[in-house]
C-alpha cells in the first residue's frame, strides 16, 4: 500500500522516493522504517524532465533487509501487488493515514478524495471496497481512469475519512486534505 515498493529484483529492497519539497515526509517514513529495526542506505537526488522541459528534483532511498522477503511473499503475485486480506485487516486509523498521504489526492471543487490504487486488478479493488465498509464503514466506489483503477471517496466518506485520519497525517500533506476541511467549515 502506498509509495513504497519491494524491488522484484532483489525483493529484500523496499524504496521509497519523493519530489523535493516533501522531504521532510520521506524523513518521517524512513523514521518509521528504522524504529522497525530497518537500516536506510544512502539518499540520492533523482531529476525528472518533464515533457514541458521542466526539471524537477527528487530523492530516493532504498532499505535492504531479509525481512523485507516476507512482505514481498505476501503483497506480490508473478511480481505484481495483490491486495492480501490476511494482512490490510491490519491497518488502523495511522496505516490508513500513511496510506493516503502517498496515494491521496482531492478534488478541489467537490472536496471529495481518492486513493489512487493504479497498482491494484479490480478484483484487488473489489476487496478493497468492502474492506473499507467492514473496517471503518465508509463507502467507496471505484473508478477507472485510462486502464487503471482507483478508489473514490464520495463527500460524506470523505468526511469521515478526515475525521479518521486527521490526527495522523504529517504537517507536509495537510494540504491534500485542504479543500475537504474547507467545505466541511462552509457547512458549519
């Protein structure tokens, strides 16, 4: 779930990368790693060209750990991510923050949310969806875009969704959850 993924190379590599001006969130996710038990190996600087001719700067850094195997046997099939039901029962209200400052976005004229979940079949988002009503009864729908698939929050789940997370998401991505906090404050 999120940014992070396992190297299907080496599997015991989990990396995870940013654009420069959430640096301070790849920190915060590395702190984590480490209170785990997880060694980081050295930060690099990534530049990206865009189409516009714009480059942008980024890092990326990478933990290499035998533990790191299990989780690769558990979330990947021929290579690819799979939802595991076993283990998503395991999220709780700061996993689920986690989650949404990686792949959160928000809709500036409706204040809903999604998650993009392009990694996932739709089978996988099928489990998803009624995982999301089981554990925390919010109401999701799914939604393709181009060939990929991703979660959407309408309003009312979007608010709920705020109320579960808010507490735990990092100061660097409060602004994802801007626009549904300002339409929450107009209805008061």
């Amino acid at each position: 779930m999120g940014d992070a993924s396992i190297v299907k190379k080496y599997q015991k590599t989990i990396v995870l990368s940013c654009g420069a001006p959430y640096k301070e969130y790849l920190d915060f996710k590395c702190s984590l790693l480490e209170s785990l038990g997880l060694k980081r190996n050295k930060l690099r600087e990534m530049h990206s060209t865009l189409s516009n001719g714009k480059t942008y700067l980024g890092y990326i850094i990478d933990f290499t750990d035998e533990q790191i195997q299990w989780f690769y046997n558990k979330f990947y099939k021929n290579g690819k991510r799979h939802v595991n039901p076993l283990l998503i029962r395991h999220i709780d209200p700061f996993g689920l923050a986690i989650w949404f400052m990686d792949d959160g976005a928000y809709n500036t004229k409706t204040g809903t949310l999604c998650l993009h979940t392009n990694a996932f079949s739709y089978e996988d988002h099928l489990v998803l969806q009624k995982w999301f009503k089981n554990k925390f009864n919010l109401t999701v729908n799914i939604q393709k875009e181009k060939k990929y698939f991703k979660l959407y929050f309408p309003y009312e789940s979007a608010k709920q969704l705020v109320k579960i997370i808010l507490p735990y998401i990092h100061p660097t991505m409060k602004y994802k959850l801007r626009w549904t906090l300002l339409r929450i404050e107009e209805e008061k």
